[in-house]
C-alpha cells in the first residue's frame, strides 16, 4: 500500500519523528506513522517555524525593501535582495536598468549561486555522497570530508570564497550587504577588486569543472541505485531566456509535465499569480503552490537546478553546456538525486559567467540608475541557488508597502520533498528496525533539494535528535538519541 500524506485517525498508529533534519538550512522535521506490523502509512516533512516577513514589511517604505528582506537568510541573501531590487524597480517605473546595473547584478547573483552551490555540495551533502548513507556518523560530516579528501574539501571552501568575494566586493559585505536601488545600483565596481577576481577565476573554472566531474563519477558508480533513490515523477518550472536559454537573473516563466511537454512557456513574471495558486494545510507553516491548469492533486512541481537544467535548451557559456547535453542524453531526469549533478554544472555555468562579465568592458562603468514613472505594484522573480524566487508588493499613497507576497524556492519545492520522502519511507524504511543509518536515507532524500527551511542557518553538529517509535497502545518500544556532541544513545 503506498504511504499517504493523510490517513484516518492518526492516533491508532505508531508515530516516529525526525527531529530536527540535520545537514540543511533552518529547522523542520519528518513524522512518520506506521501500524501494528511496521508497515509505513504516512509520511510528512513539517516546517516548524513561522518567521512572518510578509506581515512585518508592511508599513515600510519600499525602498527600503531589498535591504530589509535579504535578512531572511544567511546563505542567500543576495537572491532576496535582487529580487525584491527587482521588485522595487517595477514600482520605480524602471523597465531597462543601464547596463553596468543590470551587469553589476548579474555579477552578484553569480556570486551568490557560486557560493551556495559549493557550500551545499561540498559541505551538507558530500559526506553521504563519497562515504555512503550508511557510514558511521561521526565520520559522515565535513570533518570526515577534510581527514579523507583535504585537497576537494579545500577547493570547496575556496570555491565559497570566491562567491563571497565577488558578493563582497559588489555590497561592502559578505552576508547582507547593499547594492540593488530602485532603478539600479549603489556603487561601481572598483577596478582594483576588478583585477582580484580576473587574476582568480580561470582556477576557479578549473575547480568548478573537476567538480562536475566528481559528481558524474559518484552518480554513475551505482547508476541503477542513484536513479531510484527518492525518485519522483513531477512537474518543473523555471525561467528561461527568450531563446529558451537558461536564465537566472531574469527571463520568462516555462513548466513542462513529467514526460517534457510544455504546460505554458514564456509566461511573464507579472502573470504568475493567474497560473500558480498556494494551499494550506494544518500541520505545517509552509504552502503548497500548484500549476492552477492542472489543479491541486496534479499540479504541484520541482523548482531548481534540476527543473532549471531539465527546462532550459541550452546554457549559454560552453563548458556547462557540453555538461547539459551529457546530463539530458537521456530525456528528461527525474532522479532526485541528480540535482547534485545539476548544481554541479551550474556551479560551472556561474563560473564562466563571472569570467566573462569580468571581461565585459561594461561591468567598470559608472552609470548606474535609471528613472521611471513609480507604480503601485511590483513584482519581481529571479532564480536563486534553490529554485524560482517570487516578491511581490503594493504600495500605498505614502510609498508604503501596503501588501507583500513572497514565495520562496523551498516552499515550491514542498510537495515535492513530501513526495521523495514517502517514497523512501516505502521502499526502505517500511517494516525495519529503527537505525540512524536508515533513518539518515528520509534525510538524504531532503537534503538533496538542499531546502531552507526557515531561511536560516545552525552549527554543524550542535542539533540534538530523539526518536521513538511508539505501539498503538503509546507505549515507546523503540529509541535513538543524539545528544550535541552527535553521540548516539539508546535510552
């Protein structure tokens, strides 16, 4: 019998919960109920926290927006940022920034794709990926990645570095700095950072590309497994160029069905609201977006790398388009576990982007806004590191934002990370003892849309987890605990 998102009264069955998931950004937890014989009948990934940005913005001005929201998270501010700098240039009256600007933001949001592709990759989910989901784990962390392979976990530490350098030099700050205004940008790039990025970035390229070729090893050396681990058949959606190239900074909205056919395609960002509606649901703060066209049992879909490598036709920079072709040699991938794979090349496309913008001689000009007629309404939408990105706000006669809607990557991804982990829970956890190692696998299957839950980040190693397993009659039969220092107990 497949695992349910719901059943009828819950409280006859055992419960058992991960919490909270380790190795991602921000809290939530899984809750599984299973009967008399172990078999899993429902499987649920909940969001926990409740930060309530769309309801504390309101009565601000709107200029102020790009500096406030990016606080939402640690690891991609810049994508709050430049989408809400997006936004705020739609209520500026600004359609065309002059192109240092819109360059300047490009070389930004590289930045931040850069840097957060290489933190996930190299330090949340490499220890699974090169040691198995099973090893022991106190070596399956960052720091068995470093005693075992010091020379790859250096490189993803200065591949990070980089990213924060570009973020850096562009915004005064590695987290939370300022940059995008309405209608354009804050500063020039000074030509001597200029020169300190164009003296690093062919290694970079070069790291980026022998990480494409680790994840390809990984992924090809148990191929039937890694296709069938937490995998799904879904819907994707991302934006595109005109020319259906990839695009992550602007673009147009397209969704293709499981099997690749386009649902719509070249939607613009102003429309999304008449093909993307949210549910809600009790037991977790976080909505459930579904493809209206196709209702709210069918509709729901996958954002990020692997939508946008899925979705695209081409990458525009050479290195991470011949990876494309190799990745889609098959059609359209659905492994949940190639959005590893897919990161990697675009981790590659963002390298090459960065060089090639350093090479633009527009990227050291000094024009750097332009003038419109303000609005009431804007809405902007970019790519982040995690997928399609949406701020939308109204402002008022005092230039006061009045109303504001933001649909974060994870929050598209949703349904999506329900549906893995039911499938993980079915196919590996059904009927077994309770263990670390196979409890770890509902976490591999999240970690691999690398979500941010709260749009936050903890220490490594300092989230404690308890797990019971419960008979219909309440009674604990079974336990794991993991104290602060990642020590395993029974109690």
């Amino acid at each position: 019998m497949p695992v349910q998102e719901t059943v009828a009264h819950p409280e006859n069955f055992k419960r058992v919960v991960i919490e909270p998931l380790t190795r991602v950004e921000g809290h939530g937890k899984v809750t599984l109920l299973l009967d008399e014989a172990n078999h899993i009948q429902q499987a649920r990934l909940h969001i926990v926290e409740f930060r309530g940005f769309e309801k504390f913005i309101q009565g601000r001005p709107y200029w102020e927006i790009p500096v406030l929201v990016q606080r939402l998270c640690g690891i991609c501010p810049v994508s709050h940022h430049l989408a809400a700098g997006k936004a705020v240039d739609m209520i500026a009256g600004v359609t065309q920034l002059p192109p240092t600007a819109e360059k300047l933001r490009r070389l930004l949001h590289l930045g931040q794709i850069l840097q957060s592709h290489a933190v996930h990759f190299f330090h949340l989910a490499s220890p699974d990926l090169l040691f198995g989901f099973a090893d022991p784990v106190a070596h399956r962390t960052i720091v068995g990645v470093i005693e075992d392979y010091p020379d790859l976990a250096m490189q993803g530490i200065l591949l990070r570095k980089f990213g924060q350098e570009v973020i850096r030099m562009i915004t005064g700050k590695r987290v939370h700095g300022t940059a995008a205004i309405p209608g354009g940008m804050n500063k020039p790039l000074a030509h001597s950072d200029h020169a300190t990025l164009l003296a690093e970035v062919n290694q970079i390229v070069c790291w980026t590309q022998a990480a494409v070729q680790l994840i390809k090893t990984v992924f090809n050396s148990n191929l039937h497994y890694h296709q069938a681990f937490a995998t799904i058949h879904s819907n994707m959606m991302s934006l595109v160029r005109e020319d259906g190239a990839l695009e992550l900074y602007d673009g147009k909205l397209r969704a293709r069905t499981p099997d690749g056919q386009l649902l719509f395609d070249q939607l613009p960002c102003t429309d999304y609201q008449t093909h993307i509606h949210e549910e809600v649901r009790s037991w977790s703060y976080m909505k459930f977006p579904f493809i209206v066209a196709q209702g709210m049992q069918q509709g729901w879909y996958r954002v990020g790398p692997l939508a946008r490598v899925n979705n695209c036709d081409f990458i525009s920079t050479p290195l991470a388009e011949t990876e494309r072709q190799l990745f889609k040699s098959n059609g359209m991938m659905q492994s949940t576990l190639a959005y590893h794979w897919a990161r990697m090349i675009e981790a590659l496309h963002a390298a090459e982007g960065i060089r090639e913008l350093l090479h633009d001689a527009d990227i050291l000009g000094t024009e750097l806004q332009a003038q419109g007629i303000k609005q009431r309404e804007g809405i902007g939408i970019i790519e982040a590191p995690r997928g399609v990105l949406i701020h939308h706000y109204q402002i008022g006669d005092n230039d006061l934002i009045e109303k504001a809607n933001l649909i974060v990557s994870t929050t598209h991804n949703n349904q999506a990370m329900n549906e893995s982990i039911r499938q993980v829970a079915q196919e590996y956890l059904d009927g077994q003892e309770l263990t670390e190692a196979l409890l770890n696998q509902i976490e591999v299957a999240v970690r691999a849309y690398d979500p941010c839950l709260s749009c936050a980040t903890h220490a490594l190693g300092k989230m404690p987890l308890h797990i019971e397993l419960l008979n219909a009659q309440g009674e604990c039969v079974d336990n794991l605990y993991k104290n602060g220092r990642g020590e395993l107990n029974k109690r």
